[in-house]
C-alpha cells in the first residue's frame, strides 16, 4: 500500500512539472509576442509616413493651376522664393500659399480621415523660418496628453535648392 501510495505522488508531482512548464511556456510566448507587437507597430507607423510623404511629393498639380508640375518641384520654387504664381480657386497666388492649401487638402483626404496625429514642415532651416507647416493634433504628442508621452514616427526628405537644402518632413503620432 504504502509503495502505490509512493507512485502516486510521483505521478501527481510529475503532472504538477509538466504543467508548470506549459505555463512557463506560455507565459514566456505572451512576452515576447507583445514585444514583436510594438515592433510591428512601430515598422508599419514608419511605413506609413514614409510612403504618404513620397506619395505627397510626387503628386502632380492639376494642369489648370500650376502647369502639372510635381509637388517637388513646387516646393523647391518655394524655397528659392523664385515669386511663381500659381491659380487657387480661379485666383493667382504665391505657390508657398497654393502648397500650404494642396497639402493640406491631400493630408485631410488621407492622414486626418484615419484619425491620426500629424505635423508636416518643408523648411530651408529652422533658424530661418518654416515655409509650409500643416499640424493636426500633434501637440497632443509632443506634450504629452495625460496619458504620457506618445511615440512620434518621422520622416524627411531632402529637396536641392542649391546651395542650400529644403527639409521636407513628416511626423506621424502612434
């Protein structure tokens, strides 16, 4: 009696092993999915501003506004500050301004209909002044929103103004 009572707790002390280690396991598996998660998150985050920002870039104007030209080579007229007009809605405007209103209207079209965060900047410098700065809740970010701060993805292209450089960046809240 007293070696089956022996064998049973080996089989019960046995059993207990095996679970523990299934636990072990997937509690181990739930950590690491989690990290990959956030890392996924992170990739598709800085994905997304890069592929909306060249998408922005080299979006052509309406024919009837400013000639069919790409976004990038308006933006680069801007930066040089070559004094290029350009039609908005039937009335003449600098293309700093015609940009400000086209941009703003592709980033509401795209980044604002996904209720996300954003701030685009196109500037020579910082110390200069920023030419174009199209912000949709992205102060919420940067500062914190009561919930602590948040991760901004960003992205940057460089435009040749010659000599200089127009930085031409776009930051996504996560």
């Amino acid at each position: 009696m007293i070696k089956k009572a022996q064998t049973e707790m080996l089989g019960i002390a046995i059993v207990v092993i095996l679970v523990s280690i299934g636990i072990l396991f997937i509690v181990t598996n739930a950590i690491r999915s989690s990290g990959s998660q956030s890392q996924k998150t992170d990739f598709s985050e800085k994905q997304l501003a890069t592929n909306i920002l060249a998408s922005i870039l080299s979006t052509s104007s309406k024919a009837d506004d400013c000639q069919g030209d790409r976004i990038s080579t308006l933006m680069i007229d801007c930066g040089k500050g070559t004094g290029r007009t350009c039609l908005l809605n039937g009335n003449e405007v600098d293309v700093c301004e015609y940009l400000n209103v086209t941009i703003d209207t592709l980033l509401n079209a795209t980044i604002k209909v996904w209720n996300k965060k954003y701030q685009f900047l196109a500037y020579k410098s910082l110390a200069s002044g920023v030419q174009i700065n199209i912000t949709s809740r992205i102060e919420q970010c940067l500062a914190g929103d009561g919930t602590g701060l948040q991760y901004v993805q960003k992205d940057s292209y460089y435009l040749p103004l010659y000599p200089e450089t127009m930085t031409v960046e776009l930051s996504l809240c996560s």
